[in-house]
C-alpha cells in the first residue's frame, strides 16, 4: 500500500518520539522549522527544509508534530499557502513515549499528584475539578484510564492568581521532587491574561513517561462555563457553580456539580469502555457573541 507523503514539522521532544515509535507510517520526505540555521541539516537521517521552499516538493500533508499546534497553525497560515486541509496533527499519544499510564511507576505517580494537587487546592478554598479524560476514568472505572495520555484538570476563572501563587509556592514539595524536576508553563493573551496552566516534569532518568497535568481556565458568561482556550468548549454553568466529591481510599476528589449529565454532554455514551484518542468530544453550546475573549494564546514559562 502506498504511504501518504508528509514534510513534519517540528524537531524538539515531540518530534523524537513520533519518529522513535511512528517512523514507518508515512513517506517522510523532510522535516521543516523556522529555525533558517536548522536548514540543511539532517535529524534521524532526515533532511531540514526551509519552509519557505515548500512548493519545490510533493506532498499530501503537513503533519505538525509539537507541542504548540495553534501557533504553528496560524504561522503556516500567514507565511505560506498551504491550504489549511493539507496541515494534520497526529493523535496526542504519538508525541509522547507511547501511552504513559501503561507504565506503572508513572501510573502511580500520576495518582499521587492527583490527589496531592486536590487536597492542596481546596486546603487553599480552591476548586480544582477533575476534567474529560481524567473525570471519566475516575468516575467509570475508579482510575487513570490506562490508555489516556494526560491528566485534565479545571478551575474558575476567578481562582487563576491564587492557584498560579499555590504552584509557587508549593512546587519544591510536589510529589517525587527526589526523581523528578517539575516545572509549569502558562498559555497566556497578549495581555499576560493566564489561559492554562501545564505543570509538568523532567525524569532524572527513564523510569517516567513524559506527559502533562493540564489545568483549564473556565469562565462562566451568563449560563455558560467556557473553557478559555482554542476551542472554548461550553457546558451548562452549573456544573461548575458548585461540584460533586469523590472518596478514594480516604481521600476526596472533587468533580463538576452532577457530573453524570456533564460526562453525558461531553462523552454521550461514556458508561461502555471505548478506546478513544481522547480528541476532545464535547456537545457545544454557541459561543460565537464571546468573539472578543477568543483570541491568539502564546506558551509561556511560569515557573
């Protein structure tokens, strides 16, 4: 069968493990970065194009293989002309090394941070909900889901100052700081306005996989919570105006307010088990009058 042919862009983490574990399922004719000192160059035997020369090859698509889709998107969109149908981003797990909760050390430390995270926050007055993936694992199955790449989180817009100075504040302290270097990054406007926090880490050796506690920023507009990033996914406000608990083992996690009907807005059918890429699902309501809030985010360090 003949492979689709694809020019990936991007040569950091992500690109390194896509090419480790996904190497064979394209025709890889290059690889592109903005980086002009990159160009020429050869990564795991594959060439560095300028994409500024894109129309001297052939291809089907542009596969974006990093961590920062949005911008690269809207980059491509005002430096080239590709069609934004050429341009393809691979399933989340792909970029990482393979999926993480399959391995039991970092199985058990993504547990851990969960609760440590919760108990924390609401020590501090602070809502932090189980989200997507995270929440229906928990809920269905009393668990990560093994086959989820991430762990999601959400808490109110009028939390985000207080929760960033919480992660300051407590960060030396996380949970395995002995094998691991945390640190969190922040998606933020042109206005430093805080979008997402993604607090994540750097193993002192191979023994974790890679992948990142996300934390969403939801802001509640009349009888909408509206996640305040990409999408701006929306639900009924009042799943996040107060919240359910959880008890594992002792310990209390804290989830929207009648979270069965919000797993069934965001899944549908979520009770029966389904290997899914975790793309997000979610039956939206309209958002189109919040146009002014929806604008450009940029990664940057917090801490």
């Amino acid at each position: 069968m003949k492979k689709e042919k694809v020019i990936i862009f991007g040569t950091g983490w992500a690109f390194n493990n896509y090419i480790r574990n996904y190497r064979d399922e394209y025709d890889i004719i290059g690889i592109t970065d903005w980086d002009y000192e990159k160009h020429g160059e050869s990564i795991q035997g594959i060439t560095v194009i300028n994409p500024y020369c894109f129309d001297n090859y052939e291809f089907d698509y542009i596969l974006i293989v990093s961590s920062y889709i949005d911008a690269i998107k809207e980059q491509l969109k005002q430096r080239t002309n590709i069609p934004e149908n050429k341009i393809f981003v691979p399933y989340k797990y792909k970029l990482k090394n393979g999926k993480p909760f399959e391995n039991e050390k970092t199985h058990k430390m993504a547990r851990e941070m969960i609760f440590y995270l919760s108990e924390l926050a609401k020590k501090n007055d602070i809502v932090l909900y189980l989200e997507y993936g995270t929440l229906l694992g928990f809920v269905r199955d009393g668990d990560i889901i093994q086959w989820d790449d991430d762990v999601d989180f959400a808490i109110n817009y009028e939390n985000v100052e207080k929760f960033g100075n919480l992660l300051k504040n407590n960060i030396s302290s996380f949970p395995y700081s002995d094998e691991l270097d945390w640190y969190v990054l922040k998606k933020v406007t042109d206005k430093d306005e805080i979008r997402y926090y993604e607090i994540r880490f750097n193993g002192r050796n191979e023994d974790f996989h890679e992948f990142e506690f996300g934390v969403r920023i939801r802001r509640t507009f009349d009888n909408l919570s509206v996640v305040m990033q990409t999408k701006y996914l929306s639900c009924k406000a009042e799943h996040f105006n107060g919240y359910d608990e959880l008890n594992k083992g002792g310990k209390k996690l804290f989830l929207p307010y009648n979270h069965m009907d919000y797993l069934t807005h965001v899944y549908g059918n979520w009770q029966n088990p389904t290997k899914m890429d975790f793309s997000f699902k979610e039956g939206n309501f309209n958002t189109d009058h919040l146009k002014e809030y929806k604008v450009p985010l940029t990664v940057k360090v917090f801490i």
